[in-house]
C-alpha cells in the first residue's frame, strides 16, 4: 500500500495507466503534463507536487517534488486540492469536473482542453482506484 | 459542497422597463442582424436611454458561435468599455456575450475561462442577458457553448461569475418567433429540463424548476407553435426555457446533448432540433437498464398527468411516447432520416460521432453511462427511428 503524494504512490498510478487499455484508447491524442498538487491543511505540513506527463494515452514520466525544487517542471496543467478533496475524487465519491466547478479541485490551463478529452479524465481516475493508497492522517 | 445560482429575473408585461432602472454609464449589446432588423434591439435601447446608459451594438453573432466572433465582440468591448454586457437573442447571442464580457473583463481569451479560478468580472462590467427564444435558458446558466468551427465540435465551458446577474424576459421578445424556431427552442427547453430532473449532478434545488418546466411545455408549446400570438402560451414557455435553465444549469444536462452536440457539430442540425431529436431514445435506453431514472421519469409522467396507472417503467415509458408526440406536433423531425441527413454521410460520420459524444461531459452523468458500443447503437437506431431496445 502506498502513501497518497509520495513517489511510490505516484510511480503505481504510472504503472496503472500504462496498464490500461480503456485509458489507453480514450487518451490516444492527449498531450500534456500536469502537476497534481496537494495543498497543505490536516496531516500535510508541506505542500506537495506530483508531476505526471502524459503522452498519446501512455504516462511517460512521474516524479516527486517539494516546494523548494516545484521549478523543475513546467507543466502545461496544475490541479491542487487539499488530501481530502483528491481522497473524494480518488474514491469516486465527487466528479472531478465537478469539483473543479466548484473550486473544490483548483485547475489552471486551457480547460476546453480538459473539456474535450472527458473520457480520458474519467479513465484516468479509474486509474487512481486500481492504486492501493493510504492517506496521510 | 455544490453551488445553486440564479440571475435576477424580471419577467411579465412590460418587463423591459426594468432597464430604466438600473445603474450604469455604458451598456454593450451582443446580438444577431434579425433581432435588429425587427426592431427588438430598439425597444431595449429606449430604455437604457432612459436611465442615461450609452449603448454600442454588436451584430455580428451567427447560429452556433465561433470562438472569432467572441474575439472580434470582445475588440469592440474593450474599447466602449461597457459597465454593462447584454445578451440581447438567443443562445448565440447569450453566450457570445458571457465570452465576451470574460474576454473584456478578465483579458484572457475565450477558451482560457478556468471555472476555478476567480477573476473578479464584476469590478468591470456586469451581465444581462435578454432571451429572444424560449430557448437555450442561457439567462439563467453559466454556461457557454461555443463552436471550434475547424474542428466541427462544441466546446462547452463557463464559470460561476458568467451567470447572469440580471435575466428580463419580456414576451415581445419573443411573439415574432416563426413557428419552426418555436417548435426547435421549445424542445431545447424540454430536454433541458427532463435531463436535469434525472442527471447525477441533480439536488433538491433543481427539481422544482425543472418539473414545472417540462409541465408548462406538456402544456403551452404546441399552443405557441399553433398560435404565435398567444400571449398566454409564450409567457409560459418563456418561464419553462428559465426554470429549465435553471434545472440543468445548476446540474447537468444528458445524453441528448452529448448526442445532439454531436450531429450539430458535424451537420449544423439546428441545436434543439438535434437535441430534441435524442431526447427519446436516449430516455429509452436510460429506461432500460436503469431502474432509478426510469422512476426519475416516472415521477415527471404522473406530476404531468401524463400516466398515473402503472408501475414506474410503464410511467416512464408513456413520458417517452408524450415526447414523441409533441415533438411531432411542433414539426419536429423523430428520426435522423427525416432530417434529411444521407445515411452514406452519417455512417461514414460514426467515428466522430463517437469522439465528440465520449468527450462530453453530459455523457457521464448519466445514471446509465453508454460505453462506445452502445453509443454507436443508440446513433444507429436514431437514424432510422427505432425504439431503443436494449
């Protein structure tokens, strides 16, 4: 079992999505990186960045970084939320785009990108559930 | 957490007298070379000059707007600098104008509009919209849907701050409405409100207006499309279109938008037309393998005295042949094949078909999700007019 937010954790949902043939298939076109970022508040003193790159339907490369070294990527798209919100998405129990409507899920870049590849964002949080994850307390 | 919003609705007689109420220097108007040539934008105009407002008029929104239009709308705006944004038409200009006011206001272009964060529109002007159609219920939303006219699809987005902050519905926009629009913008109406009386973003807050919604179109669309000049009838389906918008808007709308974004987007089908063309057969296939919405509908058929005998899926499915009729009534078209739509040019259209309907959002909230299979069935059947029956 893996611990939301570290490398271990991040590296099994690298390996979920390149095992997917639904995320796969959905995400064939898609280009793009993200820094998916946990904010601080609760269990989590320091704010956190995991860096996924997604390229044609495949995750290319994950990495772990802090708010000392958050400059050694430049994704195109940043997702923060707090651990509580990324547990709700994770657990399917709100539906990203909807918490990013709400401000729930915080999403800066183009969201008519996000808009048109729905399918590959739902397949892509099938992907976090096949992740056996803890969450920080 | 979940948000419920609506604009400040004036409506009624007369209600464009509203205008000379309000608080302003300079009002930009988004609208459409019809609504000028009938002479709609002057009745608007006279009564912000009544309030000492300056009005510039944009005129150059087309059906299904394209992301150049809000461009060039917003170039004018940021020049008269507005402290109003008005929406004068139907859903064209309705959401040219929401664009436009975020180009305006926040500097950003079109597409970059990221509901998440908060750009403070209103320290720059605010937002009006004024349908001429009952209607896309785009006065009452914040959403915008524009076209990416080089890639042949919808683009759907919006925020909370491009929600209306004031919405007049005044029935003499609305009594020049030919028969065939009526009958289109109705069905809209209609779809909108029964996907958002079953869609999974739904709450409490939406279901009223969208039940009395689908229940004043039961009850007035045909009268309006029969008779223009029942002034009765258009009040009515002017309040259905807003209460509609008000059910999806604070919800989702269904797979008879996702499906009907799709020909629309591919074949320019008139957008309630295409949706209302869905709305069936996606109802059908939703009955079929999803006993909750099926008692959603259900429940629509006996609050509209449709069916009150009979277990939830004989409710639902005597909904289904209600929507059927009507849409008939109204000159609406119960097949892709009657739209005139080639079958060679829609078979071979499959695969976007199916690109643009997985993409949408509208697909997923639903209680009954479609994989691609079912998806190319559903677009298949509709074709033809077969009853979905699997």
């Amino acid at each position: 079992m893996a611990v939301f937010g570290t490398l271990e954790w991040v590296t099994a949902f690298m390996d979920a999505i390149n095992a997917s043939k639904p995320y796969e298939d959905a995400a064939k076109t898609w280009e793009g990186d993200f820094y998916f970022i946990i904010e601080v508040g609760g269990a989590v003193k320091e704010q956190g960045y995991q860096y996924v790159d997604l390229w044609h339907g495949k995750c290319r490369k994950v990495d772990v970084v802090t708010e000392a070294t958050k400059d050694k990527y430049k994704p195109e798209f940043v997702l923060a939320a707090s651990i509580a919100t990324w547990r709700k998405v994770a657990e399917k129990k709100v539906d990203p785009i909807q918490a990013i409507v709400t401000r729930q899920l915080k999403l800066t870049g183009n969201m008519g990108k996000v808009m048109r590849a729905v399918k590959a964002a739902q397949e892509l949080v099938n992907c976090v559930t096949q992740v056996k994850t803890e969450y920080p307390e | 957490m979940q948000f419920f919003g609506v604009p400040f609705t004036v409506f009624g007689d007369d209600s464009l007298q509203y205008l000379n109420t309000i608080l302003g220097k300079r009002a930009f108007i988004v609208t459409d070379k019809n609504i000028i040539k009938l002479g709609l934008a002057d009745l608007v105009t006279t009564e912000l000059k009544k309030a000492n407002i300056e009005c510039t008029i944009f005129d150059g929104v087309e059906p299904d707007p394209s992301i150049e239009t809000v461009v060039k709308a917003a170039g004018i705006a940021k020049e008269f600098k507005p402290d109003w944004v008005i929406g004068l038409g139907g859903g064209s200009s309705m959401d040219t104008a929401k664009s436009a006011l975020v180009c305006y206001a926040a500097g950003i272009g079109p597409l970059d509009l990221a509901p998440s964060e908060f750009y403070n529109l209103r320290a720059t002007a605010k937002l009006m919209c004024i349908p001429t159609t009952s209607g896309t219920g785009s006065e009452a939303t914040w959403a915008i849907v524009l076209t990416d006219v080089a890639g042949q699809r919808k683009v759907s987005f919006g925020s909370y701050e491009t929600m209306p902050d004031i919405a007049i519905l005044d029935p003499r926009m609305v009594m020049s409405m030919p028969p065939q629009i009526t009958g289109d913008t109705g069905m809209d109406a209609l779809c909108h409100a029964i996907d958002g009386y079953v869609d999974t973003w739904r709450t409490q807050f939406t279901d009223g207006p969208g039940l009395v919604a689908i229940k004043l179109t039961f009850e007035n669309l045909k009268k309006a499309y029969d008779n223009g000049k029942d002034e009765d009838a258009r009040k009515a389906m002017m309040c259905a279109a807003s209460m509609a918008g008000t059910c999806f808007g604070n919800g989702m709308a269904g797979l008879s938008h996702s499906t009907g974004h799709a020909i629309g987007g591919l074949f320019h089908t008139p957008h309630g037309r295409a949706v209302g063309l869905f709305l069936p057969y996606t109802m059908e296939y939703q009955i079929n393998g999803s006993d909750e919405t099926a008692s959603r509908y259900a429940e629509i058929a006996r609050f509209c005295n449709i069916s009150r005998d009979g277990d939830d899926k004989k409710c639902a499915r005597a909904l289904v042949d209600a929507v059927r009729k009507l849409a008939k009534s109204v000159g609406q078209p119960l097949s892709v094949k009657e739209t005139g739509i080639k079958r060679e040019d829609y078979m071979k259209s499959m695969p976007d078909l199916m690109d643009r309907s997985v993409n949408e959002l509208m697909t997923s909230t639903v209680t009954r999700v479609p994989e691609s299979e079912d998806l190319v069935k559903l677009f298949t059947y509709a074709y033809d007019g077969k009853s979905i029956d699997y």
